[in-house]
C-alpha cells in the first residue's frame, strides 16, 4: 500500500491539512491488528508461568487492600467509612510505601469486575489491556509520522516481540505505566505537529496531560523523567518553543496533577516517613545510595541497557541499527520532525536509564514504544517489494540465516542441557524442559528458514508476516508448556505449601528476616511482619539506610526474641540464614555470650540449595527437625571458620538480595 504523503511543518505551530481516511486494505489490516493482539494477550491468563516477585508484590498487596476493603465496607454501618484501606497499600499486614496504588487499584477494580477474589487472572488482565492499546498506540504514532504502510509493519511488529508477548502476562506496572506514557507522548506530539489548531489539538493535549497524570498514580515518579525527558529534549532540540505559547498547557498539567497528587497529600498526612521511603526508593535507587543496587557499578551494566534493547525486540533486533539512522538519512519518507521525536524519546531514555545505577530489565519498556515506531518505519521499507535489492547479498543473507539459525538453536541447547547437568535442579529440571523446548527450537528455525526463502523470492510482505506468525506461535505454545516448566516458582511453591501447614497457634509466631520473597506470601496467603517494620527501620535510621546497620539491627532484634519465652518463629532466605547463624554467634562470642540453639522447623525441598528458605524458632517443632540442605550447611560452615581466623567478606555480601520490589 502507497505510503501517505508527508505533513510539511512550519517553524511555527503548524496548520496541517485534513488527512484523508485510511485505505480499506488498511483498516481491514488493522482490524486483523486488533483481534490478533486480543487473542495472544488475553491468551490462558490462568495458566503458564509462576509469578514473579514482581508480580508477586503487585498481586498480594491487591489482594490485602481488596480484603480491608472489603472488611470496612461491612462493618460501615457500624463503624463508618474509611478511605485507608484503598489510600495506604499493604503487603503482608505492613504499609507498603514503595509504590503508588495505580496498579494496586487497577487489580481489585479487575476483580471487583469478574466478582471474584484477586487470583493470577484479575492481575494479569490490565497488562493484557494494555498490551492491546500500546499496539493501538504504536500503530497511530507511526500512522502519523509514516503513513499507513509503516503503521502496519510497526503494529504487528510491536504485538509480535518478545517484550510485548511476555509482559501480556504479566502482573507488575511496567507495561501499563508504560502504556499510558506512550499514549501522554503520542497525544502530545501529535496534538502539536499534525493537528490543526483548534478543539482537536486541545483536546490532545489535554489527553496527553491526564495521561501523564494517570502514569504518577499508577507508578510514581517515572512518568516525570519518561514523559518530561523526551518532551523537554524534543522542544529544546528541535526548536519547537512555540508549541508552549498557550494558557491550555496550564489546564493540562492541572489536569496532570490530578490522578496522584490527593493521593500523595492524603497519605503523608496518614504515615509521614512516606517522603523519607519515597526519596530512598526513588532518588537513592538512581544515585546508587540504595543499599541494593550499589554493587550495580562495574563496568559492564553501562552496556546492559543495549541488550535488553535486542532482547526485547526479538526476532526484528537486527533492523535497529537501521532504524535509528533513519533522522539521518536524506530520503526518509517520513515527516522528520516525527522521527527526530522518537529518536530522541528513544535515546533519551537509554542515556537515563544507563547512567541512572539502579538497573532492572524491566526498567527500559518505557522506551520500547518509540523504538517500535522507528522498527515500522525501516520493516516497511526493508520488506517493501519495490526496494532495489543486490541479488547475490539478498542470496548471502538467506543462506547465512538457514546455516546459522540452526547452528545457533543447537548450540543453545548445548549450553542449556549442560547448564542442567552442571546445576541440577538449579532452574528447572532438564527431562522436563527439553521436550517443549525441542517444538521452540523447531518451530523457531521452520518460521525463520520460511521467512529467508520468502524474501528470496520477493514475497516480502509474506516474509515479514511469516515472522509475526512464527512469534505468535511459539508464544501461544511456550505459555503453557515451557514457562510452566523453566518458571515453575516450584521453590516458592513447596516452601508456601509447607508454611500452609502451620498450625494456626503458631502463624503469630512468624516474622521475616530482612526482605520477604512476595511469591511464598502470594502462594501460601499466610502473612506475618518482618523483624523490625520497614518504616521503623527508616526512622531509626533518621530517614536515610544503611546495610550494615541493618543486618547489625535485625540480628540484635533476632537474638533478643530467640533468648525471650514466647515462641519465635523466623522465615530466611538461605544467605540470610548462613548469614545470622555465622555472624551473630561470632558476635556474641567476643561478649562471652553463647548463642541460643536455634530449631529448624521448615526447610525447602524443591531446586537448587542455595534458593530453600528455611524456617527456625525457639522452640522445636511438633515433627522430626529437617536437615539443613548440604550446600547451605557447607557455606555455613564455611564463613564460620573465616569469620574465626578474621579473613572474610563484609558481612553485607552474605545476605540474599531482596526478590525484586514490584
């Protein structure tokens, strides 16, 4: 299909023409878009994959603040209304001040909806609603900027890549904030350069606003730097000031304001050390001063960011190089002040996020949109019939993918079978993972060999559709038969299967050291408080965290309550447990005091050593004591000798690290 022509843009606000509707061949392709994003994200929402702690954490806290809601609704009439349990988030009976409730609200809306209790299902469909609109989103943006050819290619190669189909299922905020941001910027950018001046561009421009808005309630303070980075770079760059000569901006960041900003007065009024945990979570997180991210300095995170990029676009990684050299090309057939915007929301975002030392994966998919947009652009062209071709490289290049593709799937699974053989039940077990891997392997190599031998033929567009077909495929097959298996959560599962059969005299008894892992609480729904109360922690700490004081104020706390009467019970990740059962006997040695002989009660039998949490107490327990896994007693043993002769590491690089914070 023809490619529409470019809006010319003036250097001040343009007055673009009416745009001719879309060809019916392109509504039908996006009709086609639509019902295939919906079957593939909404796709055995109940099945697949365990959670992950990050959506672990949005889960269960969904799931006590739907309960207390629940609960004070009932007791209104004699007692009255309240509006903490939908203000304060709370995980596992504590205030959760790490994140602001969008997510939260948007789970129990979802089960409130379905009239059922917040299960994996209500968390997981607003990510697959907005995996359906970032596609619509993707596909208008490029629309706009590229005509309706690039528009198509850029759809379905955004509700095709592996970053998409995976975050469908997923329940953590990342892919709905970043929806929302996406449709802010598109609003905006939109509104200022292909709109004409009047209702319609207010209007935009208002959307974009409360989209922002409605980004900070659902994960705050991202969008400032997502949408205000790439909006500032854009005006400053491209010397668009104009577009701010109005009193409408005013209305939108009114409009802004208004999602979050009640929520976050009415909360520090309810739990003042809110501001204190929001400044450790948001600024240290990008400064380094976190006590979980300050080994995130070695060199080689600064290129981490450049291979989730290829990651996340699978399989059309390699097309990024010349994606973003498309502002730099003479003939771009694209308006150009459209591709400068998302070059720069695109680059914009990786120059923050690598030097920002807290890093994540996840953290880049609010970047992923404009890079899609600049993907449609160059697939358009790269697949286009009518592109002059070099026969003998188009030849090279089809032979290279039918010998390497294979080549590198088999190698693949070497690496994987012998990493199973190395690390037994480290991940998975390999008798159970290599059959659906082999259909990955075969359909993955059938789809690209398919492609290649399209594209030699010059049946390019069938080549490119070949590769969406082949993607999903294989995501509607992996879902329930591979990441059912490589993420099982077994470890999380058993050890919350065990910690159900606790009889109920002993559930008060239970705390946890240092962080909790969010899928043994999710998985179990037995919920019981940390050692020492994160916000106490905070303010005993005078707002600011230290690590080593810390692990020195949880094994002090720990102590205490395993020397008292009542009967204690302690849930620790394994290096948690090496840690205090080493260094707190080493401690209280050099005051001649002996350490309290700590019970077993529970310990993990699933997966490698070193991820079985173990439960210990004060007092035996009502069945034979379990044996501590052989590795986890050999590290034990380990840092106690080194801990005796004074050659040992820091303390701090014993402990587990925390399980993501959702």
């Amino acid at each position: 299909m023809p490619d529409e022509q470019p809006v010319a843009v003036a250097p001040s606000l343009p007055t673009a023409p009416q745009r001719q509707p879309m060809q019916s061949a392109t509504r039908a392709w996006l009709a086609a878009l639509v019902g295939w994003t919906i079957v593939v994200s909404f796709y055995d929402l109940g099945g697949g994959a365990g959670l992950e702690p990050v959506d672990a954490w949005v889960g269960q806290t969904a799931r006590e603040m739907y309960e207390n809601a629940a609960a004070m609704a009932a007791e209104a009439p004699s007692k009255g209304w309240s509006l903490r349990p939908f203000i304060i988030p709370q995980f596992s009976g504590e205030v959760r001040m790490q994140k602001s409730p969008g997510a939260y609200w948007a789970v129990m809306l979802t089960a409130w909806l379905r009239g059922s209790p917040v299960d994996e299902v209500s968390l997981r469909i607003p990510n697959a609603i907005s995996a359906v609109v970032l596609v619509l989103t993707v596909f208008w943006l490029t629309l706009r900027i590229a005509g309706e050819r690039a528009a198509v290619f850029a759809g379905f190669a955004c509700a095709s890549c592996a970053i998409v189909l995976h975050a469908s299922h997923g329940g953590s905020a990342d892919l709905p904030v970043t929806t929302l941001m996406a449709l802010s910027l598109a609003c905006l950018w939109v509104g200022s350069e292909t709109t004409r001046a009047g209702a319609r561009r207010v209007t935009l421009w208002l959307l974009g606003y409360f989209f922002a808005g409605l980004a900070m309630l659902y994960k705050m303070p991202m969008p400032l730097v997502c949408v205000g980075l790439p909006a500032a770079l854009y005006v400053l760059l491209r010397n668009r000031w104009r577009i701010l000569a109005s009193a409408w901006h005013l209305v939108g960041l009114a409009l802004f304001l208004l999602p979050w900003l009640p929520w976050v007065i009415a909360t520090v009024q309810i739990e003042p050390t809110a501001w204190d945990k929001w400044r450790v979570e948001f600024v240290d997180r990008v400064t380094g001063e976190l006590p979980n991210v300050r080994e995130q300095t070695q060199w080689w995170y600064y290129l981490m960011y450049v291979g989730v990029a290829f990651a996340f676009t699978a399989p059309f990684s390699l097309s990024i190089f010349g994606a973003l050299s498309r502002p730099f090309r003479r003939h771009t057939g694209a308006e150009r002040n459209g591709l400068w915007f998302v070059w720069l929301w695109f680059v914009g975002l990786l120059a923050f996020f690598t030097v920002s030392v807290g890093k994540e994966s996840r953290y880049l998919l609010p970047a992923m949109p404009p890079l899609l947009v600049l993907l449609g652009i160059e697939l358009a062209e790269f697949f286009d019939p009518q592109r002059p071709r070099r026969a003998w490289l188009t030849r090279m290049g089809v032979s290279a993918t039918i010998v390497l593709v294979p080549a590198g799937v088999i190698a693949a699974a070497v690496l994987a079978q012998r990493f199973a053989a190395r690390y037994p039940d480290r991940v998975y077990y390999w008798n159970d993972a290599w059959q659906p891997l082999l259909v990955v392997a075969v359909v993955f190599v059938a789809g690209a060999v398919i492609a290649a031998e399209l594209y030699r033929r010059q049946k390019t567009n069938a080549s490119f559709a070949a590769l969406v077909a082949t993607m999903w495929a294989l995501w509607l097959w992996s879902w329930p038969n591979v990441l059912s298996v490589v993420s099982s959560q077994a470890p999380s599962r058993d050890f919350a299967a065990q910690l159900r059969t606790l009889p109920e005299a002993y559930r008060p008894a239970l705390r946890q050291v240092a962080h909790q892992d969010p899928r043994i609480i999710w998985y179990s729904d037995v919920r019981f408080p940390r050692v020492i109360d994160q916000l106490e922690m905070l303010r005993n700490q005078g707002g600011r965290r230290s690590l080593e004081t810390e692990i020195r104020l949880v094994g002090e706390r720990m102590v205490e309550l395993l020397e008292g009467d009542k009967p204690v019970l302690f849930v620790a990740a394994p290096g948690d447990y090496i840690l205090f059962r080493a260094d707190a006997e080493h401690e209280l040695a050099k005051t001649g005091r002996t350490m309290p002989n700590p019970h077993l009660w529970i310990v993990g039998r699933v997966g490698y050593d070193l991820r079985r949490y173990a439960l210990f107490g004060n007092i035996p327990p009502p069945w034979p004591e379990p044996a501590l896994p052989a590795e986890i007693q050999r590290l034990l043993d380990k840092r106690r000798a080194a801990l005796r002769t004074g050659v040992t590491a820091p303390a701090a690089r014993a402990t587990s690290s925390p399980a993501g914070n959702g």
